[in-house]
C-alpha cells in the first residue's frame, strides 16, 4: 500500500499532516507491524525492518534534540538512509531541521501528527491489518444468524441463497451471496463480507437478482461478519450413513484456519431454514462450553454400563434407539 494512500486516507482521522519528503508518496508499505526506530538513530541498524513504518515518539524526539548539531545529522542519516516508506513523528514534537533534510534528500516521507503514540499506533495498526490482510474470494453465502457467522456452501443450485433468503424473511441478515471476500485476522480469525459491485444483493431462480436493502431495510444486511459456522448442504444420497449424534466435529479450511462444519443433505420436506437456526443455536452453546452431543453420549454409556466399559461411539445411535423402544415397550 503506497503512503499516499494511507495519507489520504487517515488524514483527517489521524490528524496527519506532510513535513518532507513528498517526492516518496508512492513508497509501500508492506507490513502492518510498526517499528519504534530508537537503536537506528544511534547507528544500530541490524534491526531495522524494510517495509514497515516508522514511528519516533517524544522520546526519540527529546533525544535527538540532546545531541550536538552534527550527531543530529548523522541520525538522521542514519534513519533516512535505510529507506523506510515513511516516518512518523507523533505529540506534534519539533522536528529537528535536520531530519527534514535528510527525508527530503532520501525521497521519505516525513509526518507529523497530535496524537500519543500509543493512540496513533493502535489505529494505524489496525488499518493496516485489514488493508494488507490475504484476500480470498470463495462461492457461498453468509449469513448473520443469532450473531453467529453462518457460511452456507454446496454445489451450484442446490438452494444455498433460497435458504438465506428465507433466514433473511425470519430477521436474520444477510452479509454475501455468491461471492465471498474473506481475509484472516490474526491468530485465527476469518472475516467474510461482499464484493462491492454485488454488496446487498442476492440472486434467487426464477426471480433474477433482488436487493436485499432495498426489499427488507438496512436491519437485513450488514457488510462483514466473521465466519463461525460452515454448513454444507448436499443431496441426500439412500444408503449413505450420515452422522447422527454430531460427537465427532468436521472441519472446513478457510485461509489455514479450521471451522466448525456441518455437513446438511438436502431432500424434499426437510426445513433447511431451522436446521441452520438450530446449528447456529448448537454452535453458541458449544462456544459457551456445553456440547450436547457429548453430554447425551456421557449419559447414555452411564446408562446402558454403569459398571463396564463404555460402548463404541460407533454403536451409540443404534444403543440408544434399542434403548428407547425398550422403555416404550414398559
């Protein structure tokens, strides 16, 4: 990202104002961490990163105004001459004219601003992040469902937007259809939101493409959501054993991180609509530490051995199913 872009766009937010070097506008900024630069000025430069910002507080500013005019040249020289893509002064110090010279000399940018540095540099950071974080766009949609980020993925025209449409019609809210923009956050986060030419809208068959604003209000959508939950619907197969207890937990890859998935198969008369408020309802308790596939499996080996070994999980669905019809039969 070029600093002209950072500049115009943290102007007015940051209070950022250019004091030399503006012929190294087009520099880029590669990395979103930010470097205190102290050990450079004092001719230390091992450590110095390429690519990241610099920022000099009050005291590297105290300290550069404690040296002799000629130590004040030679750290600048010091600083300036590693190239950084810019150097920011903050708590609006006096810059020594030294340093003006050598950003000027060495084409980098020089930038002032009101703000501490542990201000400036959290919010600098955190735009950074999202600006330099890994895009990739993946096909499905996501949906807001219970505050829950629910990514609804499967073949085309297995009825993916159909059921976030309906989602949408009970208040949940719609985040993207088709193309989803997602980047990771660090350590383990995944956000997803919409491609700005097709943000709010949706395709249905048979309807062509609807906008969900204009159709249900701004309540209906939101522009980004982290994903928590992926389901992934498939037709419904005769003979496939599908899971029936959720004990043993999917998960899908998206950017090196695993999400919680759950895999639907779809058939005529099955409301996949509840079926993904009730995943999204299972996914909040889980987070809170209560699954229930677990404590159900906890409860039924305590039931059919309390004094033996514990059944194979394999064998609990057809356990507990013998296990409900002997009760029906007393």
């Amino acid at each position: 990202m070029e600093i002209k872009t950072i500049f115009s766009t943290l102007r007015v937010e940051l209070g950022l104002e250019i004091l030399a070097g503006r012929d190294g506008l087009d520099r880029r900024v590669t990395s979103p961490s930010i470097q205190r630069p102290g050990l450079a000025l004092a001719g230390f430069t091992e450590m110095f990163r390429p690519g990241r910002l610099q920022v000099l507080g009050g005291t590297e500013i105290d300290y550069m105004w404690s040296l002799a005019p000629e130590a004040r040249t030679q750290a600048s020289e010091n600083l300036f001459g590693c190239k950084p893509p810019a150097v920011v002064v903050t708590r609006g110090s006096d810059v020594p004219d030294q340093m003006v010279r050598a950003a000027d000399a060495h084409r980098v940018p020089l930038l002032l601003t009101d703000l501490r540095s542990s201000t400036f540099v959290e919010a600098l950071h955190k735009f950074l992040e999202n600006r330099l974080a890994r895009v990739r766009s993946i096909h499905g949609v996501l949906v807001d469902v219970f505050g829950v980020g629910v990514l609804i993925i499967g073949k085309s025209g297995i009825g993916k937007s159909e059921c976030a449409l309906d989602l949408v019609m009970k208040g949940h809210r719609l985040v993207a259809d088709d193309v989803i923009d997602v980047i990771k956050k660090p350590p383990s986060t995944v956000v997803g939101s919409s491609n700005q030419i097709i943000r709010h809208h949706m395709e249905i068959r048979g309807l062509g493409i609807i906008n969900i604003k204009d159709l249900f209000g701004v309540s209906a959508i939101r522009d980004f959501k982290r994903i928590d939950l992926v389901v992934y619907l498939e037709e419904w197969e005769d003979g496939k054993n599908y899971d029936r207890l959720g004990i043993h937990m999917e998960t899908h890859d998206i950017l090196g991180v695993p999400i919680p998935k759950v895999t639907t198969p779809v058939r005529p008369g099955r409301s996949l609509t509840s079926i993904v408020e009730v995943a999204a309802r299972n996914q909040l308790l889980k987070a809170m530490g209560h699954h229930s596939a677990i404590e159900f499996k906890r409860r039924v080996e305590a039931d059919l051995t309390p004094s033996g070994a514990p059944p194979d999980p394999t064998d609990l669905s057809q356990s507990f199913a013998s296990h409900v019809s002997k009760e029906e039969v007393e």
